[in-house]
C-alpha cells in the first residue's frame, strides 16, 4: 500500500491530473450507463402500465353503456312504449360510438383486439336481435288490438241470438248460445293470461276452448231456425274463426320475440359482459405486477447513480 502511495506521489501533476479525470469520467460513463438502461427499463414498464390502464378505463366504459342498453330493453319488456325503444336505440349508439372511439385503444394489444372484434360483432347482432323484437312486439299489438275488436262482436252477436231464442222460448238454442259465450269467455280468459305470462302449455288450453266454441256453434247453426238466428249464428262462426286465426299470429310473434330475446340478447349481453370483464381483469392482474417493478427498477437506478456519485467525489 505504501509503495503504491508513494508511486502516486511520484507521478508528476499532469498525469496524475489525467488519471483522475479520466477516472471521473469512466465512473460518469458508468453512471450514465446505469441510469439511462434503469430509466428506460422504468419508463418501458410504465409505458406498458399506461396502455393497460387506458384499455381498462375503455373497457369500462363500454360495460357501462352496454349494462345501460340491457337495462333499457328490461324497460321495454315491461312498458313497450316508443319512449322505452328510443331509449335503448340511444344506449346501443353510445355504446357503439364508444367501441369505435376506443378501437385504438383496444388494439394495443391481442388480447384488446380480440375482444374489440367480439363486441363490435356482438353489439351488431343485440342491435339487430333488438329491432326484430321490436318488430314483432309491434306485429303482437297489431293481433291484440284486432282480438280486443273481434271479441265484443262476437259477445254481442251471440247474446242477441241467446236473447231471441229466449224470447221465443227457444230453451234448447238458449242454452247452447250461452255455452257458447262461455267457452268465448274462457278462451279471453286463457289468452289473457298467456299474454301476461307467455306459458306455452296455456296455448293448447286456448286451442281447447276454440275447439269448444266451435263444436257449440256447430250445434246453434244446427237449432237456429229463424233466418235472422241462422245468420247471426253464421257471423258468429265467421267472427270465431277470425278470431281464433288472429290469436295464433299473435302467439307465433310472442313465440318468435320470446325465442330472440332468450336465445340471442339474453345470450349475447351477458358474453358481452363477461369478455369485458376478463380483459378488465386480466389488465388489473397485469397492472399490480407492472407498478412495483417499475417503481423498484426507476429506485435501484437512483441508488446505483447515488453511490456511484458519492465515489466520483471521494475521487475528487
């Protein structure tokens, strides 16, 4: 040690002004060295912590909007007004809007751009499935409404038949009139009810009672004597048929509407939701592994380029 002391000292100024200068400059490389492979490593995992972050608020957002249109069309389900239709007409056209906004976003990575080519496909298909039901929602009103006008014509042209035949103490067309204006009623009863609860095996109960209706309307044909009874009893017959075929194309449009909203929007929104919330997680997972080891290569860096400071000046 001391004949290395002593060969310093021997060195004259200039060279041994050289040496540390050439010293502090290979530490200062050194340090530059460190901070700058810390840094971008640093700023790499940031980078990537951002983007995560960025298709996790995207993600977000277009969950929201898609929870808002599912929501909406429960709404219309129960209320079928055109206020209920507008409203999930708007809540699917943000959430459209907001996927195409957010397309880039999305496309920074694979598995953002799987999911961005899943929902565009799906928010298409519970778009149109939607129109359908409306479509059909509307066709069932068109039905209804021509049962609610088929139905008191009928009623009244069977108890004018019923009252005649009382009149002309006619017990026998009396009696069957009036069980024909019960299996009438029985079958508004049936129908109602499957209206309210689109029970299939109520279908075949309302096919029974028109299977009734007609069987007694064969027997007031039958037993109207009169001209005037004979030809309400024929109107009757028309009207039951008409009726009849109008509650079957208002069961085949509930049919119809029942099967897209179980088979295509109740299948469809909640895949939509679930593949949002697998990239939700999977960057959230992601994100908690990038911080601390971002954090922790940027604090390493710092301390390497400390210590290394702190042996430049010693130097010096």
């Amino acid at each position: 040690m001391g004949t290395q002391m002593a060969f310093w000292r021997n060195l004259k100024i200039g060279v041994r002004l050289g040496l540390g200068i050439g010293l502090v400059l290979g530490l200062l490389i050194i340090v530059s060295g460190v901070a700058y492979l810390g840094l971008t490593t640093g700023n790499d995992h940031f980078s990537r912590y951002r983007s995560l972050a960025r298709q996790t608020a995207a993600a977000g957002l277009i969950n929201g909007d898609l929870l808002t249109a599912r929501l909406s069309v429960k709404d219309f389900l129960l209320k079928g007004s055109d206020e209920s239709v507008a409203k999930v007409e708007s809540a699917i056209t943000t959430m459209q809007q907001d996927i195409d906004a957010n397309a880039a976003i999305l496309s920074a990575s694979d598995a953002g751009k799987t999911l961005l080519d899943e929902v565009e496909d799906d928010a298409k298909a519970y778009h149109d499935g939607f129109k359908q039901v409306v479509d059909l929602f509307q066709q069932k009103e068109t039905y209804v409404k021509e049962l609610d006008e088929l139905a008191p014509k009928i009623e009244a042209e069977l108890k004018a038949i019923s009252d005649n035949a009382f009149g002309s103490s006619d017990a026998a067309l009396t009696y069957q009139a009036a069980g024909a204006l019960h299996d009438h009623f029985l079958a508004r009863v049936y129908i109602d009810k499957f209206m309210l609860d689109n029970a299939p095996d109520e279908i075949q109960t309302v096919h029974d009672e028109f299977a009734l209706f007609d069987k007694q309307i064969a027997i007031v044909l039958g037993d109207a004597k009169p001209a005037a009874e004979q030809q309400l009893a024929q109107d009757v017959a028309k009207l039951g048929k008409e009726y009849a075929a109008a509650f079957d194309k208002a069961e085949a449009s509930i049919i119809s509407r029942n099967d897209i909203i179980n088979n295509t929007l109740n299948k469809i929104g909640p895949k939509m939701a679930a593949q949002v919330k697998g990239l939700v997680d999977a960057n959230k997972a992601q994100q908690d592994e990038l911080g601390p080891i971002a954090s922790a290569e940027i604090e390493e860096s710092l301390v390497v380029m400390l210590i290394v400071s702190g042996i430049v000046r010693i130097s010096l």
